[in-house]
C-alpha cells in the first residue's frame, strides 16, 4: 500500500496554518500544523514530514531560520522546504535559497498553488 506524502505546515497565523493543513488533508496527504518554528521543533521529535511549508515572516525562529536549521539535521536535511509568504519571491529569494529552500509560493492564491509544487515533488522522475 503507497503511503500518502507527510506535510507539515508551520504559520504563526493559525488560521491559516490549520486551513492549509485541513487542504492537503483534503487531497489525500498526512499533514500536521505547527504554529511556531518551536513548536514544528518540538513535532519533529516524533514524525518526520516529507515536505514542510513555511511561513517566512514568523516570530524567532522564523522560516529562514527553521529551514536553515531542519538542512543542518541528520533527520531532518532531506526534507522539501516551501517558502510561503505573502512576500514577492524576489525579496525572498537570496535568504531563502542560502537557508534551504526547494520552491517559494506566495500567499493569497489558496491551495491550488502549493498543491502545484508537491505535485512535482511527488511526480516521477
């Protein structure tokens, strides 16, 4: 049996971070929310996502840092890190790419967007 892709979305806005979560719930993915870096820190001690998406724009640690240190773990550097924000991508993009970011997708569009990007992650090579 195909086990579904595991999601965590961190976002300090926790209604947003439970309706992105409820929405890849929704497609068919394991998904968790965290509504701080600490405490996605603090669900990685029991369950590793394959896929984690990011608010950018967070209280310490926010998203640059969370991904930064998620690349520097041994249990945790393999996982696919969205940058989700409500920031062009151009304002993001150098921190992002030197922290660890895989994709960037902005904020504001729903799903359909975020849904795109695992759909590539999941996809075949």
């Amino acid at each position: 049996m195909h086990q579904p892709l595991r999601i965590l979305v961190v976002d300090d806005h926790e209604l947003g971070a439970q309706a992105v979560a409820l929405a890849m719930t929704f497609a068919g993915y394991e998904a968790q929310f965290a509504f701080s870096g600490e405490d996605a820190l603090r669900r990685l001690a029991s369950w590793t996502p394959d896929i984690a998406i990011l608010d950018v724009n967070m209280p310490p640690p926010n998203g640059f840092q969370l991904a930064a240190t998620l690349r520097g773990r041994r249990d945790t550097e393999g996982i696919y890190l969205i940058a989700h924000t409500s920031m062009e991508e151009s304002e993001v993009q150098n921190q992002g790419v030197q922290a660890g970011f895989d994709a960037f997708c902005r904020k504001g569009a729903g799903a359909d967007p975020l849904m795109a990007i695992i759909s590539d992650v999941q996809a075949p090579n």
